[in-house]
C-alpha cells in the first residue's frame, strides 16, 4: 500500500533541483544555448481539487521545457488538450502558450520525471527519483478518482508510487486497474510517433477520456 510522501516533500522540485545529475548537465547545456527557455523542472498543472489526474513521461525539450507548462509547445499537447476540452477538462481555447488563459477543470496534469531528459528517454534512477514529486502531487488531490498513464513509464511509475507489484498491474491501452481508492486507466502515448505510426488514433484517446468522464459522472 502506497505511503503518504514524507512533510517535506513538496509536490513540484525547485528550480534548480539537483537529484539527477545527468539531467542537471543537460538543463544547464539547455540554459546556455537557449537562455530564453523555461529549462527547469515543470511543474504540474491544473485544478488543485481535481478528481482526474493525468501522469505523463517527461517534458519534451522545445515543449513543455520550453514553455513551462506540461504538454505544452509539442504535439502531444495538441492533442492532449483539444481531448480535455472536448470531454469537459478545460475552460478557455489552448494555444500552446502560458498566456493563452487556458484553465483545467476538475482535472491535473503531471509528469512522471519533471525535467527534461536527453532525447526524451529518462533512465530509471531518474523515475525513480523523481518519484516523490508523483506521489506528493498524488497526496495533494483529497477527491481524486480516476488517473490515467500516458505510456508505460507513466503506468509503472504509477504502480511503483503506491507499491504495487507491475505483475499485477500489466500496462494496455484502455487496461483498467483498481488502485487504492482510485481508478487507473492506461493509454498509449499521445506523441507523434504513436499518432504518426496508427499506434494511437484519436478515437482510440477519447476512449480513454470518454471512460474517464463515466467514472467520474457515474
């Protein structure tokens, strides 16, 4: 069973967090050649009473890292967010930018690893770090019912935080596991090899939101 994250754990890392040291160096390769960029750990985003939270892999480099918003600036978000809006999630129009007013509703998003790592591929002692920040945010949302994983690294960090044996918990797109008393649905990745490939279509995505939206309405 999942334990509650130690006080002094916050939800989201500093700045200038310093746990990974390999995405440390990158952030900071980040910070020089584009000084411009957001380029520090992301924080999570959306409505702190949120009864959905949504558990991606990592930044992407000229996305969220880039902007400082999750799914943010790529086309995994494009997708991610016109899905929100059309089941409910958001109220305002998402222009991939910290100015366009975009608010989520009932809903939050996070990242399994909060920094950016280097060709979007974080090593496990990086999950695994990073872990505290998932299972804080996790903490944080008193009416959270339903979860869902964006791909595999989401899905068994998930498992991971609240001690689960992946065994029992095996990752499939639309899988369904009872998770204390929330509900995890997994999903393929929205990204653009996915989207690109047929991996994922957007039928196949709203599925999953669809579903998302029975359990919290039912």
């Amino acid at each position: 069973m999942r334990q509650s994250p130690r006080e002094h754990v916050q939800t989201d890392p500093g700045r200038n967090c310093g746990k990974c040291p390999r995405l440390v160096a990158y952030r900071q390769d980040l910070r020089t050649s584009e000084p411009d960029w957001f380029n520090a750990p992301v924080p999570s985003f959306g409505d702190p009473n949120a009864e959905l939270l949504i558990v991606g892999l990592a930044p992407g480099v000229t996305g969220a890292n880039r902007t400082g918003r999750p799914f943010t600036g790529d086309y995994a978000g494009d997708l991610l967010y016109t899905t929100l809006s059309t089941f409910g999630f958001s109220v305002g129009t998402f222009r991939a930018s910290l100015d366009d007013g975009l608010e989520l509703k009932n809903c939050m998003i996070t990242n399994a690893v909060r920094c950016v790592p280097p060709q979007n591929k974080p090593i496990g002692a990086e999950i695994k770090e990073c872990r505290p920040f998932l299972d804080a945010t996790w903490s944080s949302l008193p009416k959270l019912k339903v979860l869902i994983a964006l791909g595999r690294v989401a899905h068994t960090s998930t498992i991971a935080t609240f001690g689960g044996r992946q065994k029992d918990f095996p990752f499939g797109h639309a899988a369904e596991h009872q998770i204390e008393k929330q509900t995890l649905i997994d999903s393929f990745h929205c990204s653009r090899y996915n989207t690109n490939t047929g991996r994922l279509t957007e039928t196949m995505f709203h599925a999953v939101f669809q579903r998302a939206r029975e359990l919290l309405d039912g």
